[in-house]
C-alpha cells in the first residue's frame, strides 16, 4: 500500500525550511506520494512561482486560505495555526494521509492542536529540527509542543549543533538527516560592478541573521572603492537596510527567487549571522561557486571545513576590518572554491538526504 506524507510548511514563499520540504517531496519513489501543505498563504511573487515549480514537478499541493494581515508577537500566525485542524481534518478525511512531516514552530503548533482536537486521526507525526533557537516568543507553548513530539517519536535534527542544542534545552537526543543541496545551472547577474570586489547578502532581515554588524560593516567600507554589496531580502529590520541605500557602494533590492542560478556572478557571500540551524544558502553557495564569509556561529561553521579563513568570532567588527582589509585584497579564491565544494559534496549531497527521509517515511 502507497504512502502518503504531507509536509506541513508556514508558506509557499522563501525560507530554508520551505525549500528543504519541497526538495524532500521532489523525489519520486513508486511507495511514497508526497504533497505540501500551507498553514499560512503565501502572496508574494516567490509564492506563485513556488506553485510554477510544484505543478512542473507534479508536487500535489494546498493552500491555506488566510495570510497573514499583520504582525504582532506571532498573533496572526497563531490565529492561522488554531484555524488549521478544520483544514487538516478535511484533507485526512480525502487522503488519508499515512505521515505528516511538520518543518517549523508554526506547522509544529498546527499538527499539535490538530492531534489534541481529532485524536482519532491517525497518523505518524515527523519533525525536522531546523534551528538551534526553537519558540522564540513562544515557549510555554513550545514546552507543550515538544513534550508531544518526543512522545511521538518523530524528531530529526538536520546538523550536529541542532542536535546538541535541542538535547541541552529539552533533554531528547535525536537522530541526524542532513539537509542537502545540488549544484545548479548557473546565469550571469546583469548588475554586477566591474572592477570591484562584489559582496553578496540573501536573506531575511532579522535579528539573528546580524543585521545591525552587516550594516556596521558596510558603513565602515562605505569609502573603500574595492568593495560594492548586494542585498536580496526582506524582514523586520528593512528599516537598517534603508539606511544603506544613499551609500555610493550599495544596492538593496527584494528578495530574488532562484538566486541560487546566479550565485557564481559574485565575488563573496556574507553570512554575520548569529545562530543558523544549517544555512541552505550556505551549501548552495558551496555548491554553486561561491566562497563564503561568516560569523562563527552554530549552522554555519558545520558548512565549512574546519579551517576555514573566512570566519570571525562573536561577530568582532575588528575581525571583520581585518578580512576585508587585509585578507581579501590578495587571497586566491580558487583553492576556497575546491576546498568548500570538496566538503559540501562528501557531507551534504541532495540524494542522500531525500533517500534518508523516504526510508525513515517507509519505517
């Protein structure tokens, strides 16, 4: 008899764990049918050519009726999550689904009221740990979430330094599924600057990915003529980003879907985040020709080897100077691009992970 796994995700839209879900369901297996499920609805551009991507791959799907209106300490993303089992129960009654595969607090909230309202749906409940920080704003909630998915029996953490951080703050060791990527077909980025260095920063503009040090940073280069940075993303702190635009050596623009296709058009990565739970983007950079600069974080460092140049420590602002004034100017970048793909291929390959996660399904 088939399996089938539906894989709870906050949105159709940009993310590390969306991208991770939809790879995982891209893989064909005759036992196993997989669709993706939204909590919340997507509505950004990155939404509908998701759904491009998913029809072309024959992904079944289904979209959540609500996005969210507004954001106030998660209110609205909680709303839609007490609004999903009403959802849920209609799919499992269609379906009958044989796993849900939750990635996130918002999709694991889902499935936890879901199971507390419907006990009688039955289904294996699955989890993929993609933060070293989990329940940020929301931890008496989390501490109930988690005692039900250690109950259930599900957990996957997707790195060496997720799985330690969930063991110390919830005592459960978890297995490991490392997330992997693949190399892509590269395309020239039309805006490149010739003749300087081009720095590159995707992502959302949030706190832990150390905003206010990446400002810092291009502040204290503003009147260096070798550098010239590139910012892709969106977020809660766009209002530092804005403060970047009159700077003569910045661009800012909205996040850009498929950017991995383009990552080898620049020079560097940078990544001052302050944890990760194993940064996609990272091993796609890796993957597709693109050193990476870094902030000696959790999920980050398990990207690179272990003597990387690249990296500083605690995000020291003097470190920083001292790579982009001292290291960058003269460095071959050759010998990283062989180091970082040599490294990303042995440990983070894109099969490996979908077969891991296909035989864990058929358990």
């Amino acid at each position: 008899m088939k399996k089938i796994v539906f894989h709870i995700i906050t949105k159709l839209d940009v993310g590390g764990a969306e991208r991770v879900a939809i790879n995982i369901a891209s893989y064909k297996d005759p036992d196993v049918e997989q669709h993706i499920v939204e909590v919340i609805r997507g509505t950004s551009d990155f939404s509908s050519r998701i759904i491009e991507e998913l029809q072309q791959k024959h992904i079944p799907y289904h979209r959540a009726l609500l996005p969210v209106l507004f954001h106030f300490h998660y209110l609205f993303e909680k709303f839609c999550a007490i609004l999903f089992p009403l959802r849920f129960l209609i799919l499992w009654l269609r379906y009958r689904p044989t796993t849900v595969h939750c990635h996130t607090e918002m999709p694991d909230m889902a499935i936890w009221l879901t199971m507390k309202l419907f006990p009688f749906i039955n289904v294996r409940v699955v989890r993929t740990i993609h933060n070293t920080m989990l329940w940020t704003g929301m931890a008496n909630i989390g501490r109930k979430v988690e005692f039900f998915m250690q109950r259930r029996g599900g957990n996957i953490a997707i790195s060496k330094n997720v799985q330690e951080a969930y063991q110390q703050r919830f005592g459960a060791l978890v297995p490991i599924i490392y997330n992997g990527v693949s190399p892509v077909e590269q395309k020239r980025y039309e805006k490149i600057v010739p003749g300087r260095i081009n720095i590159c920063f995707a992502g959302r503009y949030e706190e832990q990915k150390g905003i206010d040090v990446l400002c810092s940073i291009v502040k204290a280069l503003k009147d260096d003529e070798r550098y010239y940075f590139h910012f892709f993303g969106c977020g809660r702190q766009q209002n530092l980003i804005d403060e970047l635009k009159s700077l003569p050596n910045v661009s800012v623009n909205p996040p850009m879907n498929g950017i991995s296709s383009y990552l080898a058009s620049f020079d560097y990565l940078i990544m001052p985040s302050r944890h990760e739970g194993l940064s996609i983007l990272a091993l796609e950079a890796s993957f597709n020709g693109l050193p990476l600069m870094i902030n000696s974080c959790a999920g980050l460092i398990d990207t690179l080897p272990t003597n990387w140049t690249l990296k500083v420590v605690e995000n020291s602002l003097q470190e920083w100077m001292h790579i982009f004034k001292d290291v960058l100017p003269d460095i071959d970048r050759k010998p990283l691009l062989e180091q970082a793909y040599n490294f990303v291929n042995q440990h983070f390959s894109m099969e490996n992970m979908q077969k891991s996660y296909i035989d864990f399904y058929k358990v």
